[in-house]
C-alpha cells in the first residue's frame, strides 16, 4: 500500500503543474495597469473553477491514465485544493512590456493536507474495512480512499490558511495579451497552494 502513497503524491504534483498550464493558456488580456488587473483575476478565476477550463486536457497521458484507473477525476481534485484559496491585489506596476502585481494569497497548505491524510490512510489500513475494500476493489479502492480523506483534510484545514506575500511577473506578448510565464513565478505557483513544494522525497 505504500507504493500507492508515493504514487498518489507524484500524481498530485504532476496535477499542479498542469493546473498552471492550463490557466496560464486560458488568461490573458489587453492594455496597462488595469487589464494586468483583469488578467490576474481570470487567472484566480479559472483556480476557483477548474472545471471552466477543461484542466484535465493539459494532464500528461501517464498521469492521466493512473488517475483513471484509480476514478480519480481531476477537476474534483482541484476544485477541493482551491475551494478555500483568497487573493488580495495589492499592488501593480507596469514597466514597458514587463508587469508585476504583488499578491497576498491565502490557502489550505497542500503539502501539510496530504500528510495529514497519509497518516489518516495509514491508519485506516490496519482495519477490516480496509482489507474488504482492497478485496473489493484493489488499488483503486485505496487511492479513492486516500483522495476521499484529502479531501476531507482539507475541509478540516480550510479554518487555518497559509498567507503568503508573493509577486507575479506577467510579460505583455505580440498581441498586446498580458501572459503569466512559468520561469521566476516559482513563489506564486506554491503560494496557490498554501506554500505546499509537493516534496516527492
């Protein structure tokens, strides 16, 4: 069963970075101060609703397969780590074709909700109910289970958020779009999930 924790972590890093390929390809927008404005809260938008879009297509094959196989449906899986996320804008400044936005942005840390739901699994393994469902169901049984009490963690945590202060570069394109790219936006991209690194180790 461990060998489904480890891959149930690189699954969640995996969705991570496609969570942010998919709002960096869904947000953009044209003119100065204020539509760098416009573009930062699409951006929010699309984490607050996932589903609007259609994450899951930017989901590398491998680890779309796995989630599959195991029913876990990716936009679920977002919609739970961004359902507490708040973001305040507090300042912009634009310089020619080069824009940043200093953020205070709020959030369930994922790394610290996935510990905790692994200790809740490893606990639950030494139950009756955990070799019925593993008898029932295999694998998939047991990620469901493991994604069923990180979900739950994160309800739990959704009193307690991480705020992090963070800026986020955006680069003004040939089309006069506003676009988010990923090199240098490190400390944004862990800042949406409360600071989490999804440390594999």
């Amino acid at each position: 069963m461990r060998s489904a924790l480890v891959s149930a972590r690189r699954a969640l890093a995996s969705l991570v970075v496609a969570a942010m390929v998919a709002c960096l390809a869904a947000c953009g927008s044209s003119g100065a101060a204020e539509e760098v404005r416009t573009t930062v809260d699409n951006t929010f938008a699309v984490f607050k609703d996932p589903a609007s879009a259609d994450i899951s297509s930017y989901v590398d094959d491998e680890t779309r397969s796995l989630l599959t196989d195991y029913g876990v449906n990716v936009n679920d899986f977002l919609a739970s780590a961004f359902k507490h996320l708040a973001y305040e804008i507090q300042d912009v400044q634009v310089d020619g074709d080069q824009a940043t936005v200093k953020l205070s942005i709020s959030n369930v840390n994922l790394d610290d909700a996935m510990d905790a739901a692994l200790e809740d699994f490893d606990a639950w393994t030494d139950t009756d109910e955990a070799a019925t469902a593993y008898t029932d169901g295999g694998e998939a049984a047991l990620y469901q289970k493991l994604f069923e009490l990180l979900y739950a963690r994160i309800d739990t945590m959704g009193e307690s958020l991480v705020t992090n202060e963070v800026e986020l570069k955006l680069q003004r394109t040939e089309d006069e779009a506003w676009d988010v790219t990923p090199e240098g936006n490190e400390d944004f991209y862990a800042a949406l999930y409360g600071g989490a690194t999804l440390d594999l180790g």
